[in-house]
C-alpha cells in the first residue's frame, strides 16, 4: 500500500475511534486524555523548572497528580458532586459558564470584559484561581478546589470552541454545539462540531496521555516559548482561541457544509496539538506564579490585567456564585 494509502486508512481509523469516543462521553471540553496531557505537561516543566511548587500543588491535592484531578471540572458543573483522585467535590453548577468565554466570530475584541459578565467566564476564573491559590486567608479546601479548576480551566481555553462563537438569525452556536457534523463514510452520523474538536487530539494509534505527553514536550523543546508566558498572557490565549476559531475552524466548517472527512483530522490535529502544548507551558508557569515563591508581583499583575482587585475579593466572588445558578452553559 502507499503512504497516501496508509494515511487515508490511519486517518480513517482516527475518525471511527472519535465517533466512538462521542457517543460514550459527553462533548465538555477537551477529552479527558486531553486534559491529562496537559497537567502532565506542567507537572514535568514544573518539576525540572521549580519542584517547590510542583511539591506544593501535589500537597495540597493529597498527593494526587495534576494529571489525575485535571478533568475533574467537568464532572461538578452538573448536578452532582463526583470522587476527583479520592478528593471529594460537591456539585458546582454555578460553574457551568467558567468553562468558556463567547466571542461572536463576527466580532474583532480589543478588550474582552463586554465577553465576561460578572467575572463568570473562563479568562477570570483563571485569574480569580491563581490568586485563591496564594490568598493566605483561604481555607485548605477552597484553594485545593481553585487548583483543580486552574488546572481544568487552563486546558478548556485553550480549545479554540471554548473562546468563540457564531451568531445566526441571533442565536448562538454555543461554540459549535449547535453545528452538526457528518463524517464521510461513518453512516452519515450527526455529530457537532464542538464535540468533534474535543476529541480531535485523539492520536494516530491512540497513545496514552504519557506518551502523548513526552511527545510535545520535545516538540517544544525545539521551540522558542518565552513569548507563552509574557504579558497577560491568561486574556491572550483566549484571543489565540477566537482566532483560530475565527479563520480556520468556522471558514472550513462553511467551506465543507459541515462534511468531515479523513483529511480534516490531518489538517487540523497540528493546531490541536500546539493549543495542547501552549496549555501546559502556560498552566505550568501560573502554578510557579501561585505556589513557587514568586507570587505577589506576578498576582498584582494579573489583577491589574484583568481589571479586578487581588487577594481575597477572589474567594469572595466565588463564594458569591455559588448562591446563583447560571443561567446558560456549553453543551
């Protein structure tokens, strides 16, 4: 067979392995493996970089791994409390829109407060998480539960369809829920768009997130990342998100009327893989700022950044939102 043969067969697989994949996990965020690969992306930069912090966040996990608690988020925002590595997490559906920020693909944001009523999207909670994390009036259990919302958080805006949305005859896509997607060759299964992009890291010959893991960090070993982390670069990879969005995922999804087929994986896992990558490096470097000894200025920073105030107006917040339950959420 010919290498085009192979790949079109590889490509194939990857689609029927994904269809699967949705039809037995609901669309949250990245899938599972994806969210795993990125707190195991940070927990390894972490423990080359500043073990301190790596020992502090696993401290206050009980010894569970940034991997094991990193889909956790997703399991709360219901209507259930869920078991995350043995720690045990009350359901949190005033969470629900702290998992994404909706950006019209029709807008160009130059600021993206008009994005993010009342703190209640993912740029803020980020943000609202790192300073819990280093709030010294927090109690134990409000800054174990803002480490595992970073680290969720973290990975969910770095998935292009948490940042941007669609609107037509004025409603909302939700991110793409609302597009279906059929693959070529599956029995013309409906799917979504947003769910086909959770699941769109799943890799060739479905490595583990270890693997999957090693493989991006060489990848950006051959990089030049110092421009990941400068700035407020919490609020810039949400734009990174909307843009991607904006210029690829929505314009293909128009182009193809909603038909995937082999060849789209191929062109689009590049892009999956570098959200991937920019997640841990990012999640790695607000653990440091949070937990390694370098937090005041770093915190002041990111409040003056996002335009709110430091300290323990975060924990307030939260505390906040949990007497009010959202009123939309991703699908």
């Amino acid at each position: 067979m010919s290498e085009n043969g192979r790949r079109r067969v590889l490509s194939g697989v990857v689609l029927a392995f994904v269809f699967l994949a949705l039809h037995s996990n609901p669309a949250l965020g990245w899938s599972a493996r994806g969210h795993e690969t990125v707190g195991l992306i940070a927990a390894d930069l972490l423990a080359a970089r500043n073990p301190r912090a790596l020992a502090a966040a696993e401290r206050l996990l009980g010894g569970a791994t940034l991997e094991q608690v990193a889909p956790c988020a997703d399991f709360i925002r219901r209507g259930s409390g869920a078991d995350c590595a043995g720690i045990q997490l009350d359901a949190e559906p005033q969470s629900r829109p702290w998992h994404f920020i909706d950006i019209p693909i029709s807008d160009s944001p130059e600021s993206l407060e008009p994005y993010c009523p009342g703190g209640n999207c993912v740029v803020d909670q980020i943000k609202d998480d790192v300073r819990a994390l280093e709030d010294s009036s927090a109690s134990f259990s409000q800054r174990q539960l803002a480490l595992i919302y970073l680290v969720h958080f973290v990975g969910d805006e770095h998935q292009p369809l948490h940042c941007a949305d669609e609107i037509v005859d004025g409603r909302s896509d939700y991110g793409g829920n609302a597009k279906p997607v059929v693959f070529e060759g599956s029995r013309s299964q409906r799917l979504n768009l947003h769910a086909l992009w959770d699941h769109i890291i799943e890799p060739k010959d479905k490595l583990d997130p270890s693997t999957l893991a090693a493989q991006l960090e060489r990848d950006i070993k051959k990089r030049d990342i110092s421009s990941w982390t400068s700035g407020d670069f919490v609020a810039d990879a949400a734009r990174e998100s909307f843009q991607i969005a904006k210029d690829d995922i929505y314009p293909e999804y128009a182009a193809d009327g909603g038909r995937i087929d082999a060849s789209y994986h191929d062109r689009m896992q590049a892009l999956a893989e570098l959200r991937l990558e920019k997640a841990g490096v990012r999640l790695s470097a607000l653990i440091e700022t949070a937990l390694g000894g370098q937090g005041p200025e770093s915190s002041q920073r990111l409040a003056q950044a996002s335009g709110l105030p430091a300290g323990g107006a975060a924990i307030g917040r939260r505390v906040d939102a949990m007497v009010r339950q959202a009123a939309w959420s991703r699908q």
